[in-house]
C-alpha cells in the first residue's frame, strides 16, 4: 500500500508553509508518514532560511517522493507560483491555491498518493478571486464527484483523541440553520458518519449523540419546534437503519467528560454548536475530516493565522496530528497496520 500523503500549501500568506516545514524537521519525534509538498519550492526556501529553519528542499516527481523523504522535504512544484508575504493575502493567490487540492486529489484518485491532507485556506481571499464553493469540504466533494453520477455529499468531522463532532449544517449564516436543517440531511449525515467510521477508523458499532437545535433541545416544544419535528424523526430513521443513534439532547451538556464516555461522535446542528467544544478541548490536536468522499482528507482544525503567520510561532500540531490521522484511515481502509 502507497502511504505517501499529498500535502497542499494552502493560502501561501497564511501558516500552512511554515507549518509543513516543521513537520518535516519534527518527522522522526512525532511519527510523521512521508508527505509531499504541493507548492512552490522557491517560496517555501526563502521562508526556510528566513525563519532559519534549516530544511532541504527537493523538487520531484510522485514516484521519487517517499523514497527522498527521509533526507528532504520533496515538494511537487505548482504551475501558478505564488509572490506570497506572509501575513499578506492576495487574491492572486487563489490559481495555486486551487491547483494544489486539484493536483492532491488527483494524486489519490490516480493512485500517487493514500491521502491528501490540506493546509488551510482563507475563505474570504478565494471568495475574492471568484472561488464559488464555501470551503475545502464542499470543492473536494465537487472535485471528487467530476467524472461520476452524482456529486458525493460531504461531511466534515473535527476529530481529536477525546471527541469527535459533526456540525450537520456547515458554512451557512446563523439565520438559515432552520430553514435548511431537514430530517433528511440529519439522516443523511449520520449514514454516512456511521460507514465511514466503522470503514476508515475502525469502529465496529459507531454510537451517535444528536444535539437539539434548540436551548434544552426545544424544552417540549416551548423553546422551538424542530427537536421534535426535525431531528427526533431522524434519530428514528437512524435506528430504522441499524445505526446506534441517540437524542436529541441539550447541547449544552453534551460535552463534559463523562457524557462524552457515552458517544463515539456528537452531531450538531450548526457550525459552532459542534466546533466550540472541540476547538475549547483540542484546539491544538484537533482534525478536520471531510467523510463521504471516495478519496481520504484531513486538515488541521486551525485555520491560516495570517496574524502570525511568518514568526515562526504558529504550533504545527495540529498539521501533525492530521498528517498521523490520515495514515492511519488509509491504513484502516486497507487493512493494513499505521
Ligand atoms: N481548513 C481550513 O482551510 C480552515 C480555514 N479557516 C480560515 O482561516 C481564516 C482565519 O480564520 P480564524 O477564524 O482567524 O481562525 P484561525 O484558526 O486562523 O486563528 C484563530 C486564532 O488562533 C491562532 N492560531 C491558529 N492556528 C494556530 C497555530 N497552529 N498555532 C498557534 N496559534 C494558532 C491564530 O493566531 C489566531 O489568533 C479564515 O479565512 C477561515 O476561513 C478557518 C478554519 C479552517
Ligand atoms: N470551521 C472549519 C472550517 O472552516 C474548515 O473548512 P474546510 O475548508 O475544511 O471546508
């Protein structure tokens, strides 16, 4: 089995750079798989010696990545360059931004890779270049789906050692949560939660928490309608299909650590009902997960930090932590030990 991982750059200004570099220094200390690079190796050295991060870089190709990895970062050059500053988001950006997470995935769809693992982007700085999906979740899902009947749906799943969330509806404004919260969605989301824990982390009976939507889960319908409307049916239809599902319960108490004995992954509702506890508990060992996908991907939890990004101080534990998890779901998808 291959256990080469595509590394993306993501936004150039932003950690993502820095942050692959210091992976790679760290690679025998945290257990590290070999990675490449996708980006701009003439960037990523003058960063290197900027930040006095002693690294050897080297342009290659897929077949010679995991071999020089022990003794070099092997970067997979882009077509579109960046002019990158850290700290400095530019639009201008966006072409190579795009072409690394086109390239990666292209890399495990055709084989090259076991898994692409994204370093992150700033929304708003693709949105200005004309970027018409609202994250990595969502393109890699349209990426993914190029050539095949339907399009994948994707879910995202922040995972850490001491719990796991889903936030049912992702990047959406607060105010249409309501509108587009369905059962179906729930049902939809959970389904595909359940295979692809029981399939890529090796959990044979995966038990789902729901949250409700709504202060003490709607309080019988005097604090909102849709706990019993919209996600108690789901739960049922959950069940219905032999899934271990339960709720829907007051998110609020959901998350300390006894009530997270009792589940292998929390759904919530929206982005920050799901996104708050884990970012409080593991904010520096979380990992984005996009399930449903043919292809496995991991991210960090963090996003770019254009606030320190060239310092030298941003943490790469989270990167690491993405990178070990992503071996460790090809591992489990073929059987083989991480
Ligand atoms: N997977 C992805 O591509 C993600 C991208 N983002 C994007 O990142 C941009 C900035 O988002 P923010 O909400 O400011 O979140 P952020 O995670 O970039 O930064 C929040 C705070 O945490 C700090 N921080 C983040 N990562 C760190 C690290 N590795 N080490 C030390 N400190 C760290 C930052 O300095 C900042 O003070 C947005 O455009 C957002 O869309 C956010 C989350 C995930
Ligand atoms: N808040 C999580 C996040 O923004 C990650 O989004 P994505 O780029 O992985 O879709």
């Amino acid at each position: 089995m291959r256990r080469l991982l595509a590394l993306t750059q993501g936004d150039p200004a932003g950690i993502g750079p820095e942050l692959a570099l210091a992976a790679w220094r760290q690679r025998e200390r945290r257990g590290i798989p070999p990675f490449a690079y996708l980006g701009d190796s003439a960037t990523l050295s003058i960063l290197a010696e900027r930040l006095g991060l002693p690294v050897p870089l080297r342009s290659v190709g897929w077949d010679e990545a995991e071999t020089c990895f022990d003794t070099a970062l092997p970067v997979i050059e882009l077509e579109h360059r960046a002019q990158a500053q850290s700290g400095r988001p530019d639009p201008a950006n966006a072409a190579g931004v795009i072409e690394a997470i086109e390239r990666g995935v292209e890399a495990v769809e055709t084989g090259k890779a076991a898994a692409i693992v994204t370093n992150p982007i700033a929304k708003s700085v693709l949105y200005a270049a004309g970027f018409r999906h609202p994250g990595h979740t969502e393109f890699l899902a349209e990426i993914a789906g190029r050539g095949r009947e339907a399009t994948p749906r994707p879910v995202m799943m922040i995972w850490s050692e001491e719990l796991a969330v889903i936030p049912v509806t992702i990047h959406i404004p607060l105010a249409e949560v309501p509108e587009q919260l369905t059962t179906e969605l729930i049902v939809e989301t959970g389904r595909i939660a359940a295979a692809d824990l029981k399939r890529r982390f090796g959990v044979a009976r995966p038990r789902l928490a729901l949250c409700g939507l709504n202060p003490h889960a709607g309080e019988g319908g005097a604090l909102g309608k849709e706990d019993a409307a919209v996600v108690a049916p789901a739960i049922e239809r959950l069940r219905a299909l032999g899934i271990e599902a339960s709720g829907p319960y007051p998110a609020d108490t959901l998350f300390h650590a006894r009530a997270r004995a009792g589940y292998d992954v929390a759904l919530g509702m929206y982005h920050d009902q799901a996104l708050i506890p884990i970012k409080t508990i593991a904010f520096d060992d979380g990992v984005n997960v996009t399930l449903g996908l043919p292809i496995i991907r991991t991210s960090p939890d963090h996003g770019t930090a254009f606030d320190i990004a060239g310092k030298g101080i941003a943490r790469p534990d989270s990167l690491c932590a993405a990178l070990r998890l992503a071996a460790r779901m090809a591992a489990a998808e073929h059987g083989a030990p991480a």
